[in-house]
C-alpha cells in the first residue's frame, strides 16, 4: 500500500511543482515505484516540467467522470523503470472535481505505487482541499520570504484542522550569500515560526530553471546542487537519516583550503 | 394568585414551619400572610408555638422581616424564632468572576481564539494570528501576532509574552502597532498596558510594582 504525499504552500510560485517533480523523479531513481498526480486544475504544469506535455491522452477529469479508467489516463514516463504520472485537466476548473473523487483515485492507485506524489495548486480554495483529500502526509515548501512563511503557517494551521498530524517542511530557493549578509530569513527563524519538522532545505539554483524549460527535472543533471538536495530530502522520505547540509559547504576545495590556513 | 401556593405550613416537633414562596412579590405575600393567619386565627389560639419561617431563595432587608414579624405579632401566641433565607446561590458570582482559559497550541495565520475571562496559551501566537479576550492574555511562547485584551472595554487588563515580538497589539480600544510606537528585543518575560491610555512594555517583575497586589506567601 502506497503513501500519498501531497506538496503544498498556500503561495504560488515558491516551487511547488518543481519539487513535486524532482521528489519523485529522485524517489524513481532511488527504485520506488511512483506516481506523480497533478492537481492543478486548469493550469496544469507538471506535464511540463518532467517534458510529458505531449504525451497526454486522457487527465484526471476523465477519470474522475467516468471517461477512462485510471490505469489509461497514466502516463509512463520512460526514462525510468516506475514513474507514471496522472496529469490535470487543462480546460476545466478546480470546481469540476470534488475531494470525495480525488480521494477515490488517490486510494485506487495506491496498491501499484510506493508513493504517490499530489501536486496542489496554490491558495487555500476548492483546488487545495482537492489536493488533500486523498493524501496522508504534507509536504510544505516555502521560500525565505515572510509573504511564503505566512502562508505556509496559514496553510499548516489547514493541514492541522484536516488531521495531518505532522507536515514536513522544505526551504527552498535559499541564497547563502543573502542569508550570511542578513537580507534573507533565516532558517532557524522560519523553523520557529511554522515550528514543524524540517525535511530538506534546497539552494537557489540556475540549473533549476534550465532543467524546468528542457522538461528534465533537475535531480537527473549532477552537477546541480538544487538535485543533491532533492536528493537528500527523497533519501530523508525513504526514513534515512541524512544530515542537512550546510550551505556553504559547495565552496571548494581551495577555500576550504584557505580556511584550514585561518584566511577564510 | 391563590393564597394555598404562596405560603405553605408544615408542623415540625419544635412548632411550625412557614414556607414563604420566593417567586411572588413580597407585598402580596405578606397579604397572603395575614388572610391566611386571620383565616386560621382560632387555630393559632392557645400555648405559645414557635415559628420558624423559610423565605427559600429570597433574601430580606431587616425592615422587610419586621414587616413579617409584625403580622405574626397580631397572634399573641406565636412567636417567631428565625426567618432564614437558602444560602446565596454562587452561580452568578462564578459568572461574573474572571475565568481562565488554558490552551494548548500554536495560533497560526488565520485563526483566532476568542475567549470571555483570561487566558493562558501554551504556545506560540504567529503573524496573522490573534487572540481576543474579555481579560488578561497571557502567552508563555513567542508572541508574533496580534492580541486584543479586555476586549469589552477593561482597560486593565494585561498582555504578556514570553517572547514580546507582535504585530498589533490591543487593550480596550487601545490599539498599537509595534515598531512606530515602541520596540522590545528583550529577551525577557514582558507584558503590556496601558498607562494613562497609551500601550506600555514592561518586564514582568515591574508588575507587582505597578499594580501592588498584595502576595500572601506560606511559611516564614
């Protein structure tokens, strides 16, 4: 029996779905057989960052009435042994889907998937509790902005209400630089505030973009530090204890060096 | 109103027991009183007999009692041993007493406890949280929402935080943003109130000082 994970942040734009996607591309690489569902109805993006768009035949509107059954409307994505994703419904709205069928689908995929990865739109409406009803556990990415951490607790204060009882955080799109100079939250600051578990913090990363607009996520490319962390955060899922990393620690060997001489 | 229901007698082995009905106005009972010992006067001829009169949950100034103890003077063999009134009901008094809420929890962004009497909060208030009470709030984590304390009106009601870092603050209709008015990086216990009207910081010790409310300790 599979867990269903759903990644949220009540703000758009924080990198909910590139972490949906490269959690489980990372959980695929790791030999979990995983299935990403795309919420977001309307405005589906999945498909496109894991480079699927074109594949698509049938969405979870489909099955939801009845048009298909959940196994066509899967898309396998064939670079890896078990990713399959169930993609959104780009012409209708969150409103054509109840939480009640949702929960339906979430629970009939669940005996063929280790993990099945729910990507939630943004806000807090229809299309959120959509996006939960079918899950057991949350994540919540936020980035270091007090606009996200708001939104994020508003979010948690939800998830509460709806019995999950321990949502996982993960940090994204942290500056280091900008951290150290004082002009970005702290992490130890957010975690005081959203006071839930921290699962993985992810650096800002270029190749995020890059891997973004190619439609190959980026835990396949690496060189990118953004996939080490992702890495890392899937490693954490699977109950591995993997320590956070520090966010300097990229800065090479000869400033290491240099530190070792007391010029760091 | 009938007479039978407002007064009710019943012989006892020490004399007799008058039991006033508490609900009907105090004129008219004492109306019901003389017809009813005027009615039976023949009865209450004869050797002295004590009475002892019950007012159930009604309670009598002195002259009132007179006013009872002067119909009963009007038979010369009665003679009145006590008027007593049931012990005070506590209820309204606990009702009126400020009562204190504990909760345990974090107030996250978007919702708010609203409570009548005090309240303690284990845990932290975040932004966009808020808490509003009728008394004093105390928060034994970090404050970094808004509350509103005597939210009815009492303007000595108190605010105190562990960790003093809100981002309105309210007492009575007095209402305060932090960081214009003032600022705390203490990282002490503080509370809030308002002195003369304005929103005021101290730490928690400057308390007593300020409302010098007596502290009874044991031993010593």
């Amino acid at each position: 029996m599979g867990e269903a994970i759903v990644v949220t942040s009540g703000k758009g734009g924080v990198g909910k779905t590139t972490t949906s996607a490269n959690l489980g591309t990372a959980l695929a690489m790791m030999g979990q057989k995983v299935c990403l569902v795309d919420t977001d109805i309307g405005l589906r993006n999945l498909d496109v960052v894991m480079g699927l768009e074109n594949r698509i035949v049938y969405d979870i509107i489909d099955v939801a009435e009845d048009r298909c059954r959940v196994g066509q409307a899967l898309i396998k994505d064939k670079r890896f042994e078990e990713l399959y994703m169930l993609p959104a419904a780009q012409t209708k709205d969150k409103n054509d889907i109840s939480p009640e069928q949702v929960r339906q689908i979430i629970e009939s995929l669940k005996p063929d998937f280790d993990y099945i990865i729910i990507d939630c739109p943004a806000g807090i409406e229809q299309g959120f509790r959509n996006a939960i009803a079918g899950a057991s556990q949350a994540i919540i990415v936020t980035t270091p902005e007090n606009a996200a951490v708001r939104d994020a607790d508003r979010v948690i204060g939800l998830l509460e209400k709806n019995n999950f009882p321990s949502p996982k955080l993960i940090i994204n799109r942290i500056r280091p630089t900008m951290v150290k100079s004082g002009e970005m939250l702290e992490i130890d600051d957010i975690c005081q505030v959203l006071a839930i578990d921290l699962i993985g913090i992810v650096p800002d990363d270029e190749f995020v973009i890059k891997a973004a607009n190619s439609g190959e996520p980026t835990v396949m490319n690496v060189n990118s530090r953004a996939a080490i962390a992702y890495r890392n955060i899937a490693r954490r899922i699977l109950g591995e204890t993997v320590p956070l990393s520090q966010l300097d620690e990229k800065s090479g060997m000869f400033s290491k060096v240099k530190k070792f001489f007391g010029m760091g | 109103m009938a007479s039978k229901s407002t007064i009710t007698i019943k012989g006892i082995k020490e004399g007799l027991v008058f039991l006033l009905d508490d609900q009907v106005d105090f004129v008219h009972l004492l109306d019901d009183l003389n017809e009813k010992l005027d009615k039976h006067g023949q009865q209450f001829n004869g050797p002295i007999v004590h009475i002892f009169i019950k007012l159930g949950s009604r309670q009598l100034e002195e002259e009132d009692k007179e006013r009872i103890r002067a119909v009963f003077r009007r038979q010369g063999n009665l003679l009145i041993q006590s008027i007593e009134s049931d012990p005070k009901e506590e209820a309204p008094d606990l009702a009126s007493a400020p009562t204190l809420h504990k909760i345990v929890g974090i107030v996250r962004s978007g919702q708010t406890l609203e409570y009548d009497g005090d309240l303690i909060l284990l845990g932290d208030v975040n932004p966009g949280g808020t808490i509003r009470c009728s008394g004093n709030v105390y928060v034994m984590g970090a404050l970094r929402g808004t509350v509103h304390a005597g939210k009815d009106g009492n303007s000595d009601a108190i605010i105190v935080a562990s960790l003093m870092r809100p981002t309105q603050l309210r007492i009575a209709d007095v209402i305060s943003r932090p960081p214009d008015e003032w600022t705390s990086s203490e990282p002490w216990m503080e509370y809030a109130f308002l002195r003369e009207g304005t929103m005021s910081i101290d730490k928690l010790t400057s308390l007593s000082r300020q409302r010098k409310e007596v502290m009874l300790f044991k031993g010593v």
